[in-house]
C-alpha cells in the first residue's frame, strides 16, 4: 500500500510538472507564431505564463505596440480558459480544433493618450480619393480639424482604460469591451462560431443578425459641451453640423437617410445613452435597410434607452459627386511657347533625352536642384553645378523626385 500510494503521488506530481510545462511551452510556441505575423503591424510581448489545472492559461504584463500609435497598449492579465486540460493542451497544440465553449478576457487594459496619437508617416498623406465620412466631428473653429485624443485629454480623459471578454458558447458568440469613461460596447451573435480560419471573414462567422448595444457613460453629454464650446456653437448647432456631415456623407454614396434616422443621431451627438440595433454583417449596410420606393415597411430594429425607434432606414438616390473646386479646371501643364525659353514639365522616364541640358527637380522634401543633366542610370540622376569656377555632380535618388523641369523653348502646336 505504502508502495501504491508513493507511486501515486510521484506520479502526480510528474503529471502536474509535464502539464504545466507543456502549457508553457505550447503558449510560447503559439505566441512566436502570432508575433511573426503580427511583426509587419507591430510587436507583441507576451509577458509572463502561468496555466492552471482546470484548463486555464494566462499572460501577465503583457502589451501590444502597433506601428501605426505612439502609445502602447498595455493589458495587466489575458487569460484563456478552455474548460478542462484536455481541451486547454488541444486547443494549443491546434489553434484550428477550438473547444465548444472557451473564454478568453483581458483585465486591465490601458492605453495612454497623447495629443497626437498616431505617428507622422501615418497622416502625412490622407487618401484624397476616399468617400466623405459619415462621421465628421469638429471640436476646433475650423471644421477640418477632427476629433482627436488631444480633445479628450483636455475634457479630462488622460487615458483609455477597461476590460474585454469574447466568449464562445455552443449557442451564440459574446463580446464586451468595458471602460472607465468612454462607455461601453456589447455583442452577441446567436449561432456564431469562431475559428482562425474566419477570422479575416466576420460575415461567414454566422448567418446574423446580431445584436449591438453601445452606451456611452456620459461621455458623449461632456464631449457635445466641450466642442460646442470650443468652436463657438451651440450644442444644438454643433449636433446640427455633424449630422449634416452625415446627411453629406451618405448622399455620396448613393443614399438618403430617414429622418427618424437623423433625429437619432442628433439625440446621440447631444445626450447619448444606450442604443441597441440588430445588424447584419454580410451587407453593405450592416443591416440598415435600403428602401426603393415610399411604400416600403422595412425598419431597422433599434431601440434608444429601452424605447423602440420606428422607421430606421435608408432610401436610395441619384449618387451626388462633390463638385470639382475651380483650379481643378485649369490646365495641370503650361502652354508651349517656341519663340520663348522657360520651364517646361516632363516625365522622369524621359530624362535620358536630356543629357547636357539644362534641368530642375524638385525632391520629396520641397528642396529643389538645378543644374545640367550629366547621368542618368536605373537608381539615380547627377546634376552638375557650378561651385567656384568648375563643377561638381550630385546624385539625386530618382525615387525622390516629385517633379522634373527642363529648360527649353516651347514646342510649336
């Protein structure tokens, strides 16, 4: 007995060691995988592993530092939780195979505001071509300057801090994201599965609709006060320009908002609450009807802080193109002159044609070499300048030139 019971007792413990080192082992396998393909958006530290015998794994002090953000996102515990050992060691020895039901929450998340939380490279060339956007919010006197983290630190919002739960149930699929001062979201999807194959897919998790609630925790009553004050306006006004841009936003790509609609907006931009809609992820609209014709009956089910709200939805119209500002009109390139020698434009691929004339660039940074054309080989051009009586030739990248002049007499029409 005495035999049977040390045996026992050695084999547990070599058990609990052998668990707990493969754990460890299997989530920092899982991890290197997710930072390698994760590593061309930022980099993910893991922090300290721990795991438990009831299926349970968890990172301590673990952050994400995206590219894109000065600031990391710093997460206290994530952790994992499967149900039993046997599903906790599966799941990571196949990321793809996940159990019935797991869970997996986040504690302690922060983020740390700046002024300007995303780097320069980020904005320094916005998408001329991109839609106008539905949401346009000004908390400046000139309406091109956006809402941004500058705005909530000066409402008293240092930071971004909450916690996330997404459970997988064999019923229905369940995210929250909770925070301190800026609200918090709910979701759940009935008869949604996710798995790593679906991931970039969201509409093929399942059939929908799913339901949305978004609450606010008086963030948007302080955020209407500040930026009416800050550009001038009403609150009433204030709510008016940004529905407007909504309104303008929407005519852009074809549609027309219901004026319940509308009202429902302006009552969210000045009061907040809690909204609750029930969406569609595979449509363009996210489930936002889109009626043909006045007699249409199909609303949005919507509700503002417990009350229903009728008549939410989308009529299509003629698609309306932003009007082209003048200099848009005038020709990009100088009418030729031949009895005149002046500046005239062309095409870098070109330069070749040029060897021993008289050139100007101008270079990604605004600086601008002028000089003759000596070279020009597959990478870089020489431009040769006059210094103290003789001439010296400087390489110039051609990838960093946004503009290539000659000087020439024009050409006869």
């Amino acid at each position: 007995m005495k035999r049977l019971l040390s045996f026992l007792v050695i084999t547990g413990i070599v058990a609990f060691a052998g668990f707990k080192a493969g754990v460890w082992w299997l989530t920092d396998q899982r991890l290197a995988e997710a930072r390698t393909v994760l590593s061309e958006s930022g980099v993910l530290e893991r922090g300290s592993i721990s795991s438990s015998v009831d299926g349970r794994v968890i990172l301590r002090q673990a952050h994400w530092e995206d590219f894109q953000l000065t600031q990391p996102l710093q997460m206290d515990l994530i952790e994992l939780e499967t149900g039993s050992p046997i599903a906790l060691l599966t799941t990571l020895m196949s990321p793809d195979s996940l159990p019935a039901s797991w869970r997996l929450s986040v504690e302690r998340a922060s983020i740390t505001l700046e002024p300007t939380m995303f780097r320069n490279w980020v904005t320094a060339a916005p998408d001329e071509t991109a839609q106008a956007p539905l949401a346009n919010l000004s908390c400046a006197p000139d309406p091109r300057q956006q809402l941004g983290s500058g705005d909530l630190m000066r409402m008293g919002i240092p930071d971004i801090r909450g916690d996330m739960l997404l459970e997988q149930t064999p019923d229905a699929l369940r995210f929250e994201l909770n925070t301190r001062e800026t609200g918090s979201l709910e979701l759940i999807w009935p008869d949604a599965r996710l798995t790593m194959g679906n991931l970039a897919d969201p509409a093929s998790m399942g059939a929908g609709p799913l339901q949305l609630t978004v609450r606010d925790a008086g963030l948007m009553r302080r955020l209407s006060a500040y930026c009416a004050r800050e550009t001038g306006l009403k609150v009433s006004d204030w709510a008016g320009r940004g529905v407007a841009a909504l309104e303008k936003g929407l005519q852009a790509r074809g549609l027309e908002a219901s004026p319940q609609l509308l009202a429902l907006y302006r009552q969210w931009l000045t009061e907040g609450g809690e909204v609750t809609m029930m969406l569609a992820p595979g449509s363009e609209t996210f489930g936002l009807p889109v009626r043909t014709d006045s007699e249409n009956t199909v609303s949005l089910r919507v509700s503002y802080n417990g009350a229903t709200v009728p008549d939410v939805y989308l009529t299509e119209m003629q698609r309306v193109e932003p009007a082209l500002p003048a200099q848009a009109m005038e020709p990009v390139v100088p009418p030729e002159d031949p009895d005149f020698e002046q500046w005239y434009p062309d095409s870098v691929e070109n330069a070749n044609t040029w060897l021993g004339r008289r050139v100007k660039v101008t270079l990604s940074n605004e600086n601008q070499v002028e000089g003759r054309l000596v070279s020009v080989g597959e990478r870089d051009m020489e431009i040769a300048r006059t210094v103290a009586g003789g001439e010296v030739a400087y390489p110039i990248l051609i990838r960093a030139i946004t503009q290539f002049e000659v000087w020439r007499r024009g050409r006869p029409e």
